[in-house]
C-alpha cells in the first residue's frame, strides 16, 4: 500500500482534514503523481492476469482535489475559462501530440507517442503511446486506454470517480473503437477487439456471440479480438413486441496478421463501419 494511502483514506472520512497542510499536500502530490504517470486509478493484478483492479484511494484522492483547488480564470490565447483543474503543461517534452482545439486535463497522463485530435481526456485517464483520440472523442475520469488503441471521431468513453472502488472503463491494446461508439460503466474492451460504429455497451449490454451454431452472451467486457457490430433482440412487453439494443459478435481478428492488416481485414470481411 502507498504510504500516502493512510492520509487519504482519512480526508476523505473526513473533509476537514484537508484543510491541514500535511493532508492538502499529500492530495496534491496524489494528483501530481497520477499527472505523471506513477500512479493510476485502476490497474492489472498482474502480467498474467486479465483482471482489471480498482484503485479507490486514488480515486478518493481525485475527489478531494476538486476541493482543494481553487476555481480561477485560465486563458489559451483567445479562449478564456473559469475552473479549477488547468491543461497539462509541457506536451512536447512529453512527446504528446494534441492537435488544437483538444483538451488533455492536468491528473491524466498520455504516454510519449500517442495523439489527441481535437477531443478531450479527462483527469485520472491513462492513454497509451500510439494511440490516436480522434476528432470529438472524449475519455472520462479515471478511463484507461492501452497501447495503439484508435478511438475514432466522436467515440464516448466513460469516466467514473464514484462510487471510489468502482472499475472504470478499461480499453486495452490494439483495440478499435468505430465512430460514435459508447464505452461506459466499467466494460473492458480486451486486446485487438474491433467495435464497430454506433456500438453503445454498458454493463448490462447483451454481447452476442452469433458465429457458432449457438450463441454465446458476455456482459461487461468484449473479448480479445472480437469484432462487435450494433444490433438488436426483440422482447415481448404488455405493449408488444420491441427491439432492444444489443451488441453482435460476428467474428475475430486473425492472430497471423499485423493489426493494420487485421484491421483492415476486419472490416471489409464483416462489413464492420468505422465511421
């Protein structure tokens, strides 16, 4: 456990307790680690493992910031705001690309290598290097993105703070989010997933594998090199029959090819849209 942890635990038991020096700082320096990358707000248990673990105390801590800092006006040549979280400082040191307008909050870290459209990554996010956040994309509070991800234009990631111990929204590498897609309520997109255009998964989602002679149905996380497509399921109500949303596995990616091919491959082969 982080010996910061202990502190934290204890603020937020009690709000009073930031208004100390040794509490407010110990918030401060949380918020400043997760900026640089040395703490994050959920995590594998391990090489091996495919389970995401939840961080409360850091998220915790992220709740305490909005209310140690203060609010204040901050300006970007023209542009003025009124809030209490600034951008992150030095991108080209960082090796990050955000393209104006886009917006990366100072408590998320972005990995040397990735690129930010014009979207906007949120505090307590991790982005991996090579990832590209496309134009209006948005990644919330606490989201984790892997490595080589693409999340195309208009793509809704999730974010959560509260309940604290809750698994955020966990994107993990060489996955594709399509165009106006939504990731939210903790779902986990595994490794080299495709997800089509339009796709909306929630926790309660039906993921409908449909490529064997009998489906399969996941909740809560798509798997690895999945390919997903919208769809629907009709339900019987007092009213009469309606379709529901649902969320379709059509096929896979091949593990022989390189991801662009496998991509590419994806998307031609399912006639999955990428927007």
């Amino acid at each position: 456990m982080d010996h910061r942890a202990g502190k934290i635990e204890e603020a937020f038991e009690n709000r009073d307790l930031v208004e100390r020096d040794e509490y407010r700082q110990t918030v401060l320096e949380v918020v400043d680690a997760l900026d640089r990358g040395e703490l994050r707000v959920a995590e594998k248990k391990g090489e091996t493992s495919d389970t995401w673990e939840a961080n409360a105390w850091v998220m915790k801590a992220i709740s305490l910031y909005f209310g140690v800092a203060g609010m204040r006006k901050m300006t970007a040549g023209e542009f003025e705001y009124h809030d209490k979280i600034p951008t992150k400082k030095d991108l080209d040191k960082a090796g990050v690309r955000v393209v104006p307008p886009g917006t990366v909050r100072y408590g998320s870290h972005v990995e040397a290598g990735a690129v930010v459209m014009p979207g906007y990554v949120n505090i307590g996010a991790y982005v991996g290097s090579g990832t590209m956040v496309d134009t209006w994309a948005t990644v919330g509070s606490g989201a984790q993105i892997g490595r080589n991800v693409h999340l195309a234009g208009g793509v809704g990631i999730g974010g959560v703070l509260e309940p604290p111990g809750a698994t955020p929204v966990v994107v993990e590498d060489g996955a594709f989010i399509g165009s106006r897609a939504v990731v939210v309520e903790g779902v986990r997109v595994e490794e080299e997933a495709v997800v089509g255009a339009n796709v909306v998964l929630t926790s309660s989602t039906q993921i409908i594998d449909v490529t064997g002679p009998e489906e399969v149905v996941y909740r809560g996380y798509v798997p690895a090199r999945s390919v997903v497509v919208s769809g629907t399921r009709s339900r019987e109500f007092p009213a009469g029959t309606y379709s529901l949303q649902t969320a379709l596995i059509v096929g896979e990616r091949k593990e022989s090819t390189d991801r662009k091919t496998s991509l590419n491959e994806a998307l031609r082969e399912f006639g999955v849209s990428s927007g």
